[in-house]
C-alpha cells in the first residue's frame, strides 16, 4: 500500500482532535495534519534507500525480467 501524506493526515487529526471542537477547528486541524503528513511521505519517498536483499520471485527472460517481493523488506 502507497503512504498517503492526506489519508494519514486525517487519520492523526481524528485521533487527537475533541470530538466537541467547532467544524471550522476540525477542518483546520486536518488541514494542517494533512500538509505535515504529506511533507513527511514526501520526505521517506526522496531519500528512503531499501538495501540489496530482499527475496524476490521473478519470471521471463534474462533481459526482460518481472517479479515481485516473496519476504519483508525494510528501509534504511
């Protein structure tokens, strides 16, 4: 699944905001949680390195390979 900078953003505003606050405060809220949620992806999308290792299947010619992850990997 994509990280989502205003999916995520929503997500934190909802958990930390008053159930009671003026609709205008909530959607100031997410708004702003929106923007550093985004900035955030944006972040571990330019500079996220995955190291060499991770076990992939793969399927095709040597020149023409596709394939997907078949474990965990992580980012460094």
């Amino acid at each position: 699944m994509a990280m989502n900078g205003n999916t995520m953003g929503t997500e934190v505003a909802n958990a930390i905001m008053n159930a009671s606050a003026p609709p205008e405060v909530k959607a100031a809220c997410i708004e702003l949680w929106q923007k550093i949620c985004t900035a955030i992806v944006g972040h571990i999308t330019a500079n996220a390195e995955v190291p060499a290792g991770i076990a992939v299947t793969t399927a095709g010619s040597p020149t023409a390979q596709t394939g997907s992850t078949t474990a965990p990997g992580s980012v460094t």
